[in-house]
C-alpha cells in the first residue's frame, strides 16, 4: 500500500527527497503557502501535490526539511492540525537543529499524539537514476543521502526505504540522529570553513602557489576534499550560519569549541554576504582552487 508522505518544504533537499519517494510509488504532500517562485517550479518537477494543513496532517509521514530556524515553527504552526486530525503522522523532523532544539520541537508535537522521530540528513540530494528505478526495497544504498533516525518510532519512519530511502536506525536516546548530524557536520563544514579561511589568508599574504604546491605534496586527499567541496559552498554558505550556530550549542559544554563555531557561523556569514554581494573573497578562493595566484593575490 502506498504511503502518503508530507515534505515540507520543496527546497533543493525536500524537492528531491520528495521525487525520490514519487519515483517509488508514494504520494508526496507539501506546502506551498508563500513559497517563492522557484519553489513551485520544484515542486512541480518534483510531482509533489499542494495541499493545506489540515490534508497535510491526515498524510502517514511528515517530512521537515528546512533551514534550521524553521524547524520549531513549523512544529508549533501545524501542531493545532494535527491535533485535531483523526489520523496521526508520524513527525521526522530531518533538520540540522542540535538536541536541546530537536527536545523543543518533540514537546511542540507531544500534546498532538503524533509519534516523534528525530533524524539527521547525511549526504547530497537525490538524483534520479539513468535507469528505471528498482522495485520497492530494491538498490536503496548509496543512492542518496542517509536518513540517520532515533526514536522509539524510528523503525516506523524505516518503513520509506520501501519507497527509496535509505534510512539507518540507532540505538540510544530520541536524540541521537541529531548528535551524529551536529558531529558529522561539524567535522566537514567545519573543515571547510578552515580551509577556506586559511586559503583566502594565504592570497592575501601572498604565499597562494606556496600554499597549494604544499598541500598538493603532503596533504593530497585533504585538498582533494576542499577543492571539491568550496567549489559548490559559497550558495549554500547562508543557510550554513544557522547551522554552526546550532553545532555551537551542541559543544556548549566546552567553551573553546562553541568559540570556534560561533566563528564558523561569522565566516559563513561574511561569505554568504560576499556571494550577495561584489564576491570579492568568493572570487579569490575560486582563484586558489584554480590556481589562478595571479588573480587571486
């Protein structure tokens, strides 16, 4: 039996995560209200359906796929529909939100009766197969992004991967999907905001070829990760702030490393507003990644 599916909203995950499930035969839910025009578009391709609230809240799952701060106040904006709906979903909030918020969004749903799953997004978006897709259950590994879930009804949200999601369960608190997102993303785009620091500062001081003629000798699979991950940051570095923000509330115990992604927060803030803007620092670490120490000093 097909399952109806709420994703909200059709970003660029949430669209693609949305076609994924409609390739595999489930009916896909979403909210357009106020949603921009590229939004739409997505949704369309996506073959996602616009529906209210009241629709969305008789769905069997609702998927929240969104920035970090939306995340309590699309709990706390449905609650009252899922309240009152006869059908119970169960609520997966898949955001990239530290455990002290996924707590907060879970007391948001408790009072609706609606099961509560937390889980961390790993990996890009969904891409559609060259192939026709597989049979329910089939060749689910590997192509997509891991739906890290926790939860006493993990194992109900589990039940997607018969419609294409690789969906992993762990053992531990409600929380633990969230705990190995913060971890998780904290190492990579972490890294990232590292790297890309110290490139940039490397063309501004002049020692740009230097830089990178060392770290091509001794750190080849270190620049063969940056090289391919800051050539697709600087669009997506707005919605990294609020990311880092909640990584820095999850190492809140250590004072040292809330320091250090508060201030991965302000570099992707700065770069963020240098893509809006005359892309100065943009310009200068494509540079680097090119080689291009000309420009790029």
């Amino acid at each position: 039996m097909s399952a109806v599916v709420a994703v909200i909203a059709p970003g660029a995950m949430g669209a693609a995560v949305g076609k994924r499930l409609v390739e595999r035969g489930a009916k896909v839910l979403t909210s357009l209200a106020g949603r921009s025009a590229s939004s739409l578009a997505r949704a369309h391709e996506a073959g996602m359906v616009a529906a209210s609230e009241p629709e969305i809240a008789a769905a069997d799952f609702i998927l929240s796929i969104l920035p970090p701060g939306e995340a309590l106040p699309l709990a706390e904006r449905l609650a009252p529909a899922l309240t009152a709906s006869n059908r119970k979903p169960v609520y997966v909030d898949c955001n990239a939100i530290n455990p002290a918020t996924v707590e907060r969004v879970a007391a948001a749903i408790a009072p609706t009766g609606c099961a509560f799953v937390d889980a961390g997004i790993i990996g890009a978006p969904p891409k559609t197969p060259p192939n026709p897709p597989p049979q329910a259950g089939e060749g689910r590994v590997g192509e997509g992004p891991r739906f890290y879930a926790s939860g006493p009804a993990a194992m109900r949200f589990a039940g997607l991967a018969e419609h294409g999601l690789d969906v992993r369960v762990l053992d531990g608190p409600l929380t633990a999907a969230s705990a190995l997102k913060m971890s998780y993303a904290g190492i990579t785009k972490g890294t990232q905001a590292l790297g890309a620091a110290m490139m940039l500062a490397a063309a501004r001081s002049g020692s740009a070829a230097a830089l990178f003629a060392e770290l091509e000798f001794s750190q080849k699979e270190m620049l063969a990760f940056l090289a391919q991950q800051l050539a697709i940051m600087p669009p997506k570095a707005y919605r990294w702030v609020a990311e880092m923000q909640e990584i820095a509330g999850f190492v809140g115990a250590d004072p040292a490393a809330h320091e250090l992604y508060e201030g991965a927060a302000h570099f992707y803030q700065r770069i963020a507003k240098d893509y809006a803007g005359d892309q100065t620092d943009v310009s200068a670490l494509m540079a680097f990644l090119n080689k291009d120490f000309a420009r790029g000093e």
